[in-house]
C-alpha cells in the first residue's frame, strides 16, 4: 500500500479530531439533500450532499483527511457532490469528466481568480492563477516568455552549482529528514534562481521567511487579520514581499540577467505589451510558491518511494550513471526515461497540489447537475488520480503503469493530471520536472537510502499532501 491510502496524523490530533466530528455529528445530524433544485423542464439533476456542522459544514473531517472524505463522498454521491465548509457550500469533483468540465470551461461558467480568492487572494492575489479569461491569455503570454527552452537552459545553469553545493553538504546518516532539506533546497534555490540577487544572509533568510509565511497563509482556519496567528503572518509576509520587490524594480529594468526577476522586468507579448511594476511584484510572489511547494512534495516524496523499492532505485541510479555526467545539461532532461516513469507515478500517488478551485458565475451543469451561480467548486485531481475504476490496483506505486506497453494513463485525457489542465495548466510545469529531476539525479550518484518496510510518512495538508514528520530516510554515502 501507498503513502496516500495508509498514512495518518498524529495519533493524538487524530483521535481528537474523530472524537470532536463524532459528538458534533451526533448532536448534529446532516441528512444528504439537494444543494440546489433544478430550473423546471431543464431535465437536469439535483447535487446531492449534505451541509455538515453549522457554520463549521464537514471542515473537521477535511481537516483529518481530505483524500478519505473525497473518496467516501465519490462513493456516496457520484462524481459531483456538495458539502458545507466554513459558511460555504463547496462541490467536490472527483474523475476525470467531472474536471474536464471545470477545466476546460467551454462557456466560460466558472472563475478561478473568484475560485482560488477564499483559499489564498490575500497572500497571492493577482497571481497568473488568480486571472481569468482575456486577462489571463495576455498575461500569461507574457509570462510564457520567462520559460522558454533558452530561459529554461539559463534557470538549469544558475540550479546546478547551488544543487552540488547542497548535496556536498548534506550530512548523512539513520535519521535523514528529507521532506525538512529539500524544503531548504528547493527555497534556496527559487531565491538563487528566481530573484537572483547577491543577499547577505539575514536578508535572505528575511526574504525566504517572509515567502514561507504567505505560502502558509491560506492554511489557516481563523481568516481575519487579528496580528497573530498564521493568516496574519501571512499577510506580512506578503507585505513584506512586495516591499522587497518593489525596491528592486528600478535596477531590473535597466540591466539584463537570466533570473526570472530580471526576465520578467524585459519580458513582453508578440504585440509588444510588457508587464507594470505591480504585474512583476503579484507574479514573482505567485511563481515562487507553486515552483517551491510542489517541487518539494514530488522530490522528497520520489526519494520515498526509491527508498520503499530498492530495485527502482538501483534501476535509477544504473541510467543516471550510464549519462556519464555529474550533472544534467538542458539536452538531457528527457534522456532517463526510467526516472521519468518514477517521477510521473510519484506524481500520481502523492499529487503535490490536492485540489484546485473555481466559482461558478452562471448557473451551469456539471455531468448533468445543476450548480447555480456563486457555487464554490473543488477538482479533486489526486482522488481521480487514485480511484480504481481509472487505474488498475491504483495504491500500489508502479512507475511501469506509464510505459510504452501499458500507458495506464491514456484511459482518459484528464486520469492524470496533477498539473491541472485547460487555459490555466501550469506554466511552470517542465521547470518543475527539470529541477527535480537534476537533483535526483545528483543524488543517485552520490548516494544510497532505505527507509524501514512498515514505515509511512505521517501526513499533514497544505497545497498536497506534505510528510509532517520530516520524512526520514536512512541516507549514506553510495559505495563505488
């Protein structure tokens, strides 16, 4: 079984969560109902679901396992369902049709920007995720400039000599926190390669402070600026983010370098449109994020599963060595298939980003329900990613799902899609896959590890699913 099927919280968070959703449930009893009764003669269906808690809605049960209520409502309700959450009524979408529809979005019935803006406007407002329609085209083709093969190439050299550093530096040992050192990493690196500035050390530690607060904003459950607590935090770390940005503005316009800062500040459209100072500040702080948490997840999570099956690991390391280089050049992103298959099913089964979110604008229908306007929508990729009528023993980690012979993946367009899909896909989708992927590659080289066969990492949830104990591995150095 995978991590996502049997791992768990803490046992004490999670026996006191299931005790409060218990007495609150019994007290409160939900029957399922229509969120919404359909227009007369329209022939559509109602959503079914149930409201919850007051106020509260099934927020406890999210809380303690997102993925497990997911799949129990799928079973329950079908593909489109709907529950309440913090004074919210939320449908769910699990399986590949019900996304689709969400993101292809072909009579443009539902919002991202008014989606995401509940979850994380505050901390990454004005974000390339956060946009909508024409808006969104335009600036997203702007922005297409700054991951173009040739910046691409340009982002790898500035991540190599960081990557060796770090590694070289990494002391080894039974008790190696992997999850903790590649967040530090991958931070490390969205400073050096994205803004690209020679910090002092307080300054950087400030910045990276600054940036690991607003991520972790929109995970709190207290949404009000009351000076303390995470939401607040958040908000000065954005704060403190755009007045960083912002300063450097000036000096980026008038010099020329391969960050993604410097590239944005002289980026522009085909039509020549270039970004204003405040389009550079809201996409830096937005890129930052979903290049670093993602990244994270996938990495430390595919050194879990090598490490959980040994003979991938060697089969792995075999490729990397047969390269015959220390390092990936651009060219050779796409020459280890075999990591490839690895990454792609790490992908699957931990999906770094669980949901993504839109609002409806118009009544519409989703796979024949009605929704009405103002309905708050989760896609549920990791669940679809997960559910056996697309996937074949879909816990079970096998990177040969996706090769050649088999190409599980191809049931459906959207079975796989932890990138998400449509006019917001992610930009940033092959910088990620080469960052990870050089640094796997490094590691393969360098070293060895194991983790114990009964063991699965301790989940928390924040953009994904994240090891909330670290993730510790038994790393040492590999034997020539």
């Amino acid at each position: 079984m995978s991590s996502a099927s049997s791992s768990k919280k803490s046992p004490d968070l999670k026996r006191t969560l299931q005790a409060a959703i218990g007495k609150a449930s019994a007290a409160y009893p939900s029957p399922p109902r229509a969120l919404a009764e359909p227009p007369a003669g329209s022939g559509l269906k109602p959503v079914m679901g149930d409201g919850g808690l007051p106020y509260l809605g099934n927020t406890l049960q999210m809380l303690a396992d997102p993925l497990a209520v997911s799949m129990r409502r799928f079973e329950e309700y079908g593909p489109v369902s709907w529950s309440g959450s913090l004074g919210m009524n939320l449908v769910t979408l699990v399986g590949p049709e019900a996304i689709e529809c969400a993101w292809m979005n072909r009579e443009k019935a539902f919002s991202s920007e008014q989606g995401w803006e509940p979850m994380i406007g505050p901390f990454f407002r004005r974000g390339i995720m956060l946009m909508d329609f024409d808006e969104h085209m335009h600036h997203r083709r702007i922005l297409q400039q700054a991951f173009t093969p040739a910046r691409l190439k340009g982002y790898l050299g500035r991540m190599t000599p960081h990557i060796e550093k770090t590694l070289s530096n990494w002391e080894v040992g039974p008790d190696f926190r992997m999850y903790s050192r590649t967040k530090d990493l991958t931070l490390s690196l969205a400073t050096e390669v994205f803004v690209g500035a020679e910090l002092n050390e307080a300054d950087t530690h400030r910045l990276e402070s600054a940036f690991e607060a607003a991520v972790r904003g929109g995970q709190a459950i207290i949404r009000k600026d009351v000076k303390v607590g995470t939401w607040a935090r958040g908000l000065r770390g954005r704060e403190a983010l755009q007045e960083y940005f912002r300063s450097e503005i000036p000096k980026r316009r008038t010099t020329e370098a391969d960050d993604l800062f410097s590239v944005l500040c002289h980026s522009q459209s085909d039509e020549g449109h270039m970004f204003s100072d405040e389009d550079i500040v809201n996409h830096m702080i937005f890129v930052m994020m979903a290049a670093h948490d993602t990244s994270t997840i996938a990495l430390s999570m595919l050194a879990y599963f090598l490490g959980k099956h040994p003979e991938w690991q060697e089969r792995l390391r075999a490729e990397s060595l047969a390269l015959g280089k220390e390092n990936l050049d651009y060219e050779d992103v796409d020459k280890l298939p075999s990591l490839d298959l690895a990454f792609k099913e790490t992908l699957r089964i931990n999906a770094p980003v669980g949901m993504l979110f839109r609002k409806t604008i118009v009544d519409t229908d989703i796979l024949g329900h009605y929704v009405p306007a103002g309905t708050l929508l989760a896609i549920h990729p990791w669940a679809t990613m997960l559910r056996k009528e697309w996937w074949p023993n879909p816990t079970h980690w096998d990177p040969e799902r996706f090769s050649a012979e088999r190409r599980e993946d191809k049931v459906h367009r959207f079975a796989w899609a932890p990138f998400g899909g449509g006019a917001h896909k992610c930009i940033g989708l092959y910088f990620g896959g080469m960052e990870v992927k050089s640094i796997m590659h490094q590691m393969l080289q360098r070293f060895e590890w194991t983790v114990p066969a009964d063991y699965r990492p301790v989940l928390t949830y924040g953009t994904g699913p994240t090891p909330a104990d670290g993730l510790p591995i038994n790393l040492r150095h590999r034997r020539v």
